[in-house]
C-alpha cells in the first residue's frame, strides 16, 4: 500500500509542483530586489534593438562589443543630461541663497497684488512684517529649520545611495540583455508557447507594440510640455527661455515632476515683483503644461495599440500608483495582454455562435 502511494503518478506530480513553486519563491525572495533595475534595462534595450542589430552589423556579428558600445552610448545618453540638470540646479540654488540673503539685509517687500492673494496673502503680509521688525529673528528662525531638517538628510542620502546602486544594476543587465537577450526572448517564448499554445505570439507582439508606444508617448509629451512651458516662459518675460523649455523636456520624462520647474519659475518672477506675469504663468502650467501630458501619452499608446483612451489613460495611472515609475510600462502592458485575451475570446465566441 505504500509503494503504490509512493508511486501514485498524481502523488509525484504534487510533489514536483510543491517543488517548482518553493523554488519560485525563493527565487522571487532572491531577486526581488533587483526586479525593477532589470525591468528598466529590458525595456531600453528592447526599444534600442534596431540600433543594436545595426551596430552587430557593423562590428561584424561581435555581439559582445556591440553590447558594451550601446550600454555605453545610452548610459552618455541618459547620464550627461542627469549630469546637466543638476549643475543648473546647483547655479540656480546659489543664486536663490544669494537673493534671499539680500532680501534678510534689506528687508522683505512683497508686491501688494502678492499681499491679496487669496489664503496666502495674509500669512505673507505677517511674514514681511516680521522680516521687517527683527531680520535677525528670521535668519535664526530659518536657520532653525535647516537644523531640524539636517538629521533627515541621513535618510535622504540613503535612498539616494539605493537608485545609485540599483541604477549600476541597471546598467549591468543592459549589457547582458544586449548580448544574450534575443537567445533568453526564444527560450522564454517557447516556454510560453508550450503553456499557452500558438496564441501566444499575439501576446508578446501585443507587448511590444505597447512598450514602444509608452516610450513614443513619453517623449512626444516631454516635448509638448517643453514647447507649451517655453512660451509660458519666454510671453513671461524669463531669461533663458530655451534654456528653461530644455529643462522642462528632460524633467518631463518623469511623471509628475514639471510642476517644479514652472512653478518654481513662477515664484521666482511673483519674489521679483512681477505678480501678474508669475501668476500668468503658474495658470498656464496648470492648465496647459500639466494636462497635455494626460492627453498626449495616452493619445499615441491608444492609437498605437487600439486599446481605448480613457482605458490607456487609467492604466498609465494606475501602473504608476501600483509599480511606481516602471508602472507606467506595467499598467499599459497588463491592459493590452487582458484586451487581446478579451478580442480573442470574442472571436472564438462569435465563430462557435455562426458555427
């Protein structure tokens, strides 16, 4: 009797899947630290693959050192505008310390349309008065601030110190996703294809489609909020306003973070006494800048992949909320997986219906 239990072919199999899915968990356990890294070097090299396989060509089939010169090519890419950014913000961190220095040693004068805003207004009339009063008083009490926040700079430096670790991660999985991806895409097709059948090909091609489509939206729309923020800015009267509409397009590759150009910018001008022009453009920010992303993204991922507008427009928000950046690949993608399951399980439903 136990012999035959021991060798019950249901027995095994129960066996074999408990197996299979410890180690799957395990390996998850394992790896889950380094999935979004990952994650992000799949979906640039799968957008730069053209470049790739023409490099290949041109090295002669040298797979190897086609894949480093691309890693190293997107890694100029995508570090020296990072690089950029950062040195403008540091000149213009400088700068704003030096006016508010000469605003504490000669007194703070708000603009009286400033002073009658709605809210705000009262709270900056106190604060200028108290400016005025004892200048020294406010320099502490600023000073005061910082000290309170320097012991959550440890905190800061240390989620810093974690993208730094999983960007190097990233940048290493590029390489060997250039190298031995298309050999890991067969296998992992083919694994799929004997799960699900042929009908899996119409999945992967559905991915595809929708990666590229997220990466088309993502830099027609940094480009749309970078022209629509450079003629806020140039109609304001700002200095530089190519300058400030490039930086605008590179910030805008990161959902939801151009607000702080545009409104920092607009501060800047209403601090300098230019109210109407500052409070012309923090409107034109809110109401053009921020919205045409919301419209253009989801616009190219819909008509690229026929998946409805405001479908397109829910999962890109919600692949966001979940997933964090990389959700804004994730949610598209999952929505365009269950809407071709959905159109073929229709297809299949209306020939067994005529049949």
């Amino acid at each position: 009797m136990t012999e035959d239990l021991a060798t019950a072919p249901w027995l095994r199999r129960l066996i074999v899947a408990s197996i299979l899915v410890g180690l799957v968990v395990l390996v998850f356990q394992v790896l889950q630290p380094f999935i979004v890294p990952v994650l992000w070097a799949c979906i640039l090299a799968y957008v730069s693959w053209p470049l790739y396989e023409r490099v290949v060509r041109l090295l002669q089939g040298r797979r190897a050192l086609a894949a480093l010169l691309m890693t190293l090519l997107l890694n100029a890419a995508v570090i020296v505008p990072v690089v950029w950014v950062l040195a403008s913000i540091r000149i213009e961190a400088v700068d704003a310390l030096r006016e508010l220095a000469a605003v504490l040693d000669g007194g703070v004068r708000l603009p009286e349309a400033l002073l009658r805003l709605p809210l705000v207004g009262e709270w900056l009339r106190e604060f200028a008065e108290r400016a005025a009063r004892d200048p020294s008083a406010l320099r502490a009490e600023i000073s005061g601030l910082l000290n309170h926040a320097f012991p959550h700079l440890g905190s800061i430096a240390g989620g810093v110190g974690r993208n730094i670790g999983k960007l190097a991660v990233a940048i290493i999985s590029l390489f060997f996703v250039y190298r031995d991806g298309a050999h890991f895409a067969t296998q992992v097709t083919g694994l799929l294809a004997q799960l699900l059948g042929a009908r899996v090909h119409h999945y992967v091609v559905a991915v595809g489609l929708t990666v590229k489509a997220v990466v088309y939206g993502l830099v027609l729309a940094a480009l749309a909020q970078g022209s629509l923020a450079g003629l806020g800015y140039w109609v304001a009267g700002l200095e530089a306003p190519v300058f400030l509409a490039a930086l605008t397009t590179l910030v805008a590759l990161i959902p939801f973070m151009v607000p702080l150009v545009w409104g920092g910018a607009s501060l800047w001008l209403m601090a300098r006494g230019e109210t109407a022009a500052g409070i012309g453009l923090f409107l034109w920010g809110l109401i053009a800048v921020s919205w045409i992303d919301n419209i253009v993204r989801p616009l190219v991922i819909s008509n690229a992949t026929r998946i409805p507008f405001l479908l397109v427009l829910f999962g890109v928000l919600g692949g966001i909320a979940a997933f964090g950046l990389v959700g804004l690949f994730i949610g598209p993608v999952i929505l365009a997986v269950m809407v071709a399951l959905w159109r073929e399980w229709n297809a299949e439903a209306h020939q067994q219906s005529a049949a």
